[in-house]
C-alpha cells in the first residue's frame, strides 16, 4: 500500500459555548456559528476521521491503520495500541466559560470505563484581552475541602487563574483541574479519551432551568490536590528549529517557527508525525516525492515509514509537531 502524508476531514463539534473563530480560521466554506471544537485527527468511537486527500480518499482512519499497521503508526505503537489511534487532536473556540473540569488516569479510567485517561496540553492560538486559564491549585486542600468547597459556591477561589494570551502552552496531565475561559481559541493534544468529570458551572442552567451534570464524586479521587510553583509551561522561541513544549509518554509536541526551509529527519522516530497549522501556511515533501501544501487550520498525518520531510514555508508558517516516544 502507498502511503502519504494524509488530511481529514474535520470533525465539526456544535456545543453551546461555541462560537464563529472555527470556520474563518480554518477558510471552510460553511461559516457556520457556534462550533465549539473542530475534531482533527480522532479515532474516537463513531467520530472517526475520513481521509480527505488522495487515493486514499474516503476511508475511515481505524481501516487504513489496519491495512497499514506499523507503518502508518509505528511499530512499537502499533504494538501497544493495535487500530486504536492513541492521540485526539482538535482546535477549540471558547465564546463562554467552560466548565471547571479534571480527567482521570489511566488506571482509574480503565477500571471505571475500560477507557483510557486523558492528559492533553494546550497551545493558545489567540485570545482576547479578558481570556483567562484555570490550571490547577494555588491552596492546598484536602479532599473533603474540596467536597465542602464545592457545595459552598467556593472552590474557583482554591484555582489558579491565568491572563491567557498567545503562545502560551500549558501541559494538563491527568489529575489537574482545569478550565478554559471565554475567549480563548485553543489548538489540544490529548490522549483518545472522552472520559471527563465536570466538576463546577457556575451553576448556570439551561432554558428549562436545570443545571448540567456534575461529577462531583467521580472527580474526587481522580484530583491531584498538589500544589505546585507554575502550570504554565516556559520555553524560548527560536526561529527555524524545533523548539519542544512537551515531552511525556503519550505524546511529544514541538513548536516550528519557520521562514525558511527546514529538513526533518524522523527515519529514527518509529512513529507518525502530525503537523498542525497554527498561522501562514507552507509546502511538505517526503522522502518518497509525496508533495502537499498545508494551511491555516489544516492538520496533516505524516506515515510512520517516512524517513525525513522537507517543509518550505510561504513567508512565514508556525507549526505544531507532535509524535510518540
């Protein structure tokens, strides 16, 4: 089989706190308004992605990675998580306060959902002056506080809020509580898992006056009630070299600031590669002579068996580059 590097079409998410940033970020012809999160590359049951692009066109991503096995993922990926494609990828535009929320772990998970966790990071694409991050505590707490806290309206004031704006990364392993705020457009790497606890919203309520589910039981023992010196992750922008965000291992994400040509060998890496495009736009050329142009708000799949990329960027093209270790 031929492979390539492969895009999907989007996974368009309409949730109530949506807004209209999707469809212009990512040019598609339906402008449609309050689409919370647009689903990249998803292998989770009955949102799985399509390919877009190619010979390929029209299959499901779970058939081809049967087809292709090891070298589309990797080997030892392939290994270890058969047809299930380990990442969830997707951009989110917050026009409201999402709710106070925390994933579990992987053993947690698995023996409440035969599910996996969900640790994820974030990569703020723009936000507006009054955007703010919850990501983790700034009190220490017990876990019968937190019950107490929540119950008394005062468990946002034990969080750590942060002024949200542009290039700031924060890694959200399994455990933290977190929450993004309105007017924050996001582009998230996370393990495939829909498990999440909601744990506070403002006790808002709906048009029928209810409030929505929480899981305020269920959160307390996924909670990792540490404290700890910043959530926010620091790195140094450097212009046409790969600067990493994250290392953990479910995934490994970089950041590519280009304005000129680039060379990436990943002959070693034993792993697919997933560029997202953050702003600008570029060309990509495999090893095999396979040429594809990425844009804005366009993710690609780049095939376990390439040995290096070529990415020629069109004046200037920021990139997220993640794969895994």
């Amino acid at each position: 089989m031929k492979l390539y590097p492969l895009k999907f079409e989007p996974i368009l998410k309409s949730i109530i706190w949506g807004g209209s940033e999707i469809p212009e970020f990512k040019n598609l012809a339906n402008k449609e308004s309050g689409i919370g999160e647009s689903w990249e590359i998803s292998a989770v049951e009955n949102n799985v992605s399509i390919i877009a692009n190619g010979s390929l066109a029209g299959k499901k991503l779970d058939d081809l990675i049967d087809e292709a096995k090891g070298n589309l993922l990797g080997n030892k990926i392939y290994d270890k998580f058969g047809s299930k494609f380990p990442l969830l990828i997707k951009f989110i535009d917050a026009q409201d306060d999402l709710s106070i929320q925390v994933h579990p772990d992987d053993k947690l998970a698995k023996e409440r959902h035969n599910s996996f966790g969900k640790t994820e990071m974030w990569y703020v694409v723009k936000a507006k002056s009054d955007a703010f991050i919850v990501s983790g505590f700034k009190d220490k707490i017990t876990p019968e506080q937190y019950l107490e806290k929540v119950n008394d309206n005062t468990f946002t004031d034990t969080l750590q809020k942060y002024k949200a704006k542009e290039g700031d990364v924060y890694f959200l392993p399994a455990g933290r509580v977190h929450a993004i705020g309105s007017g924050c457009f996001i582009a998230e790497i996370q393990q495939t898992s829909y498990i999440t606890y909601r744990i506070y919203d403002y006790n808002r309520k709906d048009a029928q006056g209810k409030g929505r589910e929480l899981h305020t039981e269920l959160a307390k023992d996924a909670i990792d009630y540490n404290v700890y010196d910043t959530y926010k992750t620091d790195y140094k922008s450097t212009k046409n070299k790969p600067v990493e965000l994250v290392s953990c291992k479910y995934f490994t994400t970089n950041l590519l600031e280009l304005d000129n040509e680039i060379k990436q060998d990943i002959a070693n890496i034993d792993s697919f590669i997933i560029y997202m495009c953050l702003e600008g736009s570029c060309h990509l050329e495999d090893d095999k002579g396979n040429k594809i142009t990425i844009n804005q708000g366009e993710t690609i799949l780049i095939p376990a068996q390439t040995k290096h990329v070529t990415i020629v960027p069109n004046k200037n093209v920021k990139l997220l580059e993640t794969f895994v270790k």
